[in-house]
C-alpha cells in the first residue's frame, strides 16, 4: 500500500489524541503520583472520622506516605475503621499516632501520621493504637458556646 | 374546526418522530452490521478519519485554549473570595476533564463535522450517487456510513481529550503566567484532585457516547434527506440543532449515573 500525506496527518491526529489522554493521566489525574502497589496495609480506629474519605492522603512530616483505602463503621465497638495503605518504603514504629488534620481552615482531611518512639515497626495487617479525631468544628463553637455561658455575667 | 386540526397536527409530528426514531434505530444497527466489511477497506476510514478528525483539530484547540483560559480567569475571581486561590488547578482541570472536554468538542465536532457528514451524504443522494451504487451491487451502508460512523466514533474521545489538554493548558497561561497563582500548587491540586478512573476514564467514556450519538445523527439525516437542495439544507439544520440537543441531554443522564456523589 503507498504511503500518502493523508496517512501522516491522520497519524498526527491519532498521535496527538493519545499523547494528549497520557498527558491528562500523568500530569492532571493522579495515575503518575501515587503508586500503591508496594505497600502495606493498616488499620486504626476512630471516634470520628469527620469528613475523611477513602483515597484520602496520609502524610507523615508533610511527606505523602500513603492513601487511605477503606472506611467502615465497627459495629462491636461503635467506631469507625480505617483501612490505611503505606509505602512499603517508608517503615513506622509501633506506637505510632494517628491523627485526623485538616488542611487549611477548610481543606480536605487527611491522616496526619507522628511516629514515637518504639523499636519495633509495624507491620501489614496491624493495628495503629493510638488515634486522635477528627476536630469537628460545630463541637468545638459548642464547647466555647457553653464555657461562655458559665462564666459568671460581669 | 381549528382545536381539532391542532390536535390532529400535534399527533402527526408524534407520530412522525417516533417513525424517525425507529428508521434511525435500524440505520444504526445496519451502520454496525456492515461494519466489517468497512475495516476491510480501512483506507476509507483512515480518509474520513482525516475530514472528521484532522480538518477539527484546529477549532479543537483554539476553543479549548480559549475556555481554558476564561476558566482560569473566571475561577481566580471566585476562588479568591475564599481565599482559595491555590485550588484553581483543581477546579480547571476537573471542569475541562468531566463536562468541558467532551461536551464542548461534541458540540463543535456536531457543527464542524456532523453537519459537513449530512451535507455530503445528502447531495450524494440528491445526485442519485447512493441509487448508482445499488445499481453496481456496492452496499452504500458499508461503503459510505460504515467509514464515517467509524471515524466519527474513533475521532471524537481523541479530539475532547486534546480539548481537555489544550484548555488546562490556556489555564495554566492564565492562572500562572499572567496572574501569578503559585505554579507548585497549580499542579499539585489539580493532581489530587482528578482521579484517572473517577474523571478521566468517565471523560472518555462520556465523548465516546457523544461520538457514537453525533455521528448516528449525522449520517442518519444526510441519509434520509430529500434529494432536494432545500431537503439538503433541513437536513444539515436539523443535524446540528438535533445533535446538540442530544448531547446536552444524554451529559445530563451520562453525569448522573457517573458522578452520584460519593
């Protein structure tokens, strides 16, 4: 078959269409960032999750350590359980502390990871003990709400 | 009496539609069953794939930078009554991806090329082209409607992702380069904030519908057109208006099954 100009515009064409859906994966979606096929699974309770979601960050000192993948309601201890998974690079001792931040005033949520100071790391399938919540803030406009009613009238 | 006359009109144009649908049914699904014998003679593919899909790159891209960069605009005043500035990659990226990208490029592909598909088919068979065929035994459906159906549908998810990339990048111009929101949060947003399945794979999926829809529509029209020059030009009119329609109605029905809200 000969070869015409036809066939090499219609080349680009084709070529420019799919360098354009590799560019929208890599660089605008999130296919090029995170790579979760070598981690380690967690899980952690918590009182309240606020408006956690799955595919949630995880970051420890700022740095993106993981996502969190699950997020289901314990029904024995009335908790909600987040499943975490974490860059089998990046190893966290036992005792490490969960918390449940914000960025920004109102950003999105994510799980703030601070490691202590055990020896022995964790492992796939463990539990992260120590949680803290997440702070909701109508509980927090509550709690000043009340103080301030208690204190005596001046 | 006039009431009576109305009520009679009102079940004729019913009627005639409902007929319309189902003669476009079957010119869809010969469309299809022909097809085979349309890939064997790719050359007519790779040829239309040229006057659907190459002649629309240039309004692709000058359209999608130009609301790319309006987003950018656009978005920078109202993020920053909140304060919120650095999400503006976020919010360019996610409205090109799911709605713009390929609502936008099936609009303008419905205009650019669908109406130049009826206008094409319609003087085909106005000057008896289409008869002269069947004459010669040649299938006009696997012929001419395969190659351009084909075409159509493969040109379209390309064309709405190049719209997509174009305009991020008619944001970046605007919301980086000329108002000076930090570069490193552009791209860091707008990559935690578009999923590749969530938005990008639904993006394509929904422009492949619009692809199969507008091109249906177009040959369709051009198909049974009248071979009148008059007949010709309603067709091209309904082409446009018809599929436009269409595709703002079936976004609707398409983001509502996709983007429930999680």
């Amino acid at each position: 078959m000969e070869r015409t100009t036809l066939d090499l515009w219609v080349g680009i064409f084709v070529v420019a269409g799919i360098a354009s859906l590799v560019m929208l994966a890599m660089k605008v979606g999130n296919l090029g960032t995170y790579n979760v096929s070598d981690a380690y699974q967690v899980h952690a309770y918590f009182t309240n999750i606020g408006g956690l979601k799955p595919k949630a960050s995880i970051k420890s000192a700022g740095v993106l350590v993981g996502r969190v993948t699950d997020i289901t309601l314990d029904t024995e201890r009335y908790q909600a359980k987040v499943v975490m998974s974490l860059d089998k690079r990046y190893l966290f001792p036992k005792d490490t502390f969960a918390n449940i931040l914000t960025s920004g005033l109102l950003g999105e949520q994510y799980i703030g990871l601070m490691p202590g100071g055990d020896d022995q790391m964790l492992k796939n399938g463990e539990q992260l003990k120590k949680t803290q919540s997440a702070i909701v803030l109508e509980d927090m406009i509550g709690k000043f709400i009340y103080n301030k009613a208690e204190e005596p009238a001046k | 009496m006039p009431a009576d006359k109305a009520i009679k009109g009102i079940g004729h144009r019913v009627i005639d539609a409902v007929w319309r649908i189902g003669k476009a049914s079957r010119f869809f699904f010969l469309a299809l069953l022909y097809s085979g014998s349309g890939f064997r003679r790719f050359h007519l593919i790779i040829k239309e794939l040229f006057s659907t899909g190459v002649m629309s790159l240039i309004i692709i891209i000058v359209a999608g930078l130009f609301v790319g960069m309006v987003l950018g605009l656009q978005g920078y005043e109202t993020l920053k009554r909140y304060g919120s500035e650095s999400a503006l990659g976020g919010m360019v990226a996610l409205s090109l991806v799911r709605e713009l990208g390929p609502v936008m490029a099936a609009l303008l592909f419905a205009s650019r090329a669908g109406s130049a598909m009826t206008a094409e088919i319609g003087l085909m068979k106005a000057t008896e082209q289409i008869s002269a065929m069947e004459m010669m035994a040649v299938n006009p459906i696997a012929r001419i409607v395969a190659p351009r159906f084909w075409a159509g549908v493969i040109s379209m998810p390309l064309l709405a992702a190049m719209f997509s990339a174009v305009g991020v990048f008619g944001g970046y111009f605007v919301g980086v380069v000329q108002i000076g929101v930090d570069e490193g949060s552009f791209w860091s947003q707008m990559q935690a904030a578009v999923d590749f399945r969530e938005d990008i794979l639904n993006g394509v999926i929904k422009s492949f519908v619009f692809g199969i829809v507008v091109t249906v529509i177009a040959l369709f029209e051009g198909y049974d057109a009248p071979p009148t020059a008059e007949g010709v030009s309603g067709a091209t009119t309904r082409t446009v208006v018809t599929s436009s329609l269409a595709i703002l109605m079936l976004d609707f029905v398409l983001t509502a099954i996709m983007f429930r809200g999680s």
